[in-house]
C-alpha cells in the first residue's frame, strides 16, 4: 500500500505523544518542552518495540 499509518510505528509514537500532550494549555515555551520530555520518556523500549 502507498500509506499505511498502521504498519507504520513512528505514527503510533506520534499518537502516544499526542494523546499525552492533547488538552493541555502551557504558558511557556519551558513547559511544553517538559511536557515532550516527559510524554518521551513514557515510551519505554519494550512498549516501542511492540509497534513494530
């Protein structure tokens, strides 16, 4: 197929990080980056792994 998203497993880290960041109002540029680090370091290496 010439796009599948679901055989694709950058586009599940994708849905992982925006499920985690949706909803949220930050009111710096210090925040949301915390926000992404933390939202990140939630995708372990066996839960990646699983994607594929």
């Amino acid at each position: 197929p010439s796009y599948s998203p679901e055989l694709n497993p950058v586009e599940e880290c994708w849905r992982q990080l925006q499920a985690a960041l949706s909803n949220r109002f930050f009111d710096s540029l210090d925040e949301l980056t915390t926000a992404i680090d933390t939202a990140l370091e939630q995708l372990s290496v066996p839960k990646v792994s699983n994607y594929f």
